[in-house]
C-alpha cells in the first residue's frame, strides 16, 4: 500500500496527463486503467485511514504511479458526489 502524499500524487498527475490512460470505474474506490498505446490493463484501489490516504496499483511499480494519478480525478468526483448525497 502506498501512502499519497501531496507531493506524489501531482507527479503521478503530471505523468498521467502525459500519458492520457483511459480510466473506467469499476466500483466506489476501484478503478481500472487502461494504456491506449500499450494495451496494458491495471487495477487502482483506494483507501482512507484516518486522515491518510493510500492507494494499490497492480503494475510493477513500487510508488505512486501514473495510473493513481489518472485515476484520482475520478475518485475525487465519485467522492464528492457520494459527500453530497449523504449530506
Ligand atoms: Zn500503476
């Protein structure tokens, strides 16, 4: 598991901006993301422990990666729209 800081997930951002990964939803927290170029297919998973974020990618890559990156746009809309709803 992976800890998010702000400092890492604005790289990752940067990287997935460059990269431009389709993103798709699979549920609330689980994302699937796939590289147009490569056709490679990985799997993002959130959590929230206490006030620290984390997140798992199934790509080989031991930090936060590019495909947290283009999946944490999603997860943040999905997020606030779920805060609503329960407001
Ligand atoms: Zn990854």
């Amino acid at each position: 598991m992976l800890e998010i800081t702000k400092e890492n997930i604005e790289k990752a951002i940067e990287k997935a901006r460059a990269t431009k990964p389709k993103v798709r939803v699979i549920e609330f927290r689980r994302y699937a993301v796939t590289n147009k170029t490569t056709g490679a297919n990985y799997e993002v998973k959130f959590y929230k422990i206490g006030n620290q974020k984390f997140a798992d990618c199934t790509c080989p890559a031991t930090k936060v990666c590019y495909h947290i990156g283009a999946s944490i746009g999603a997860h943040i809309v999905l997020a606030e729209q779920m805060h609503t709803a329960t407001a």
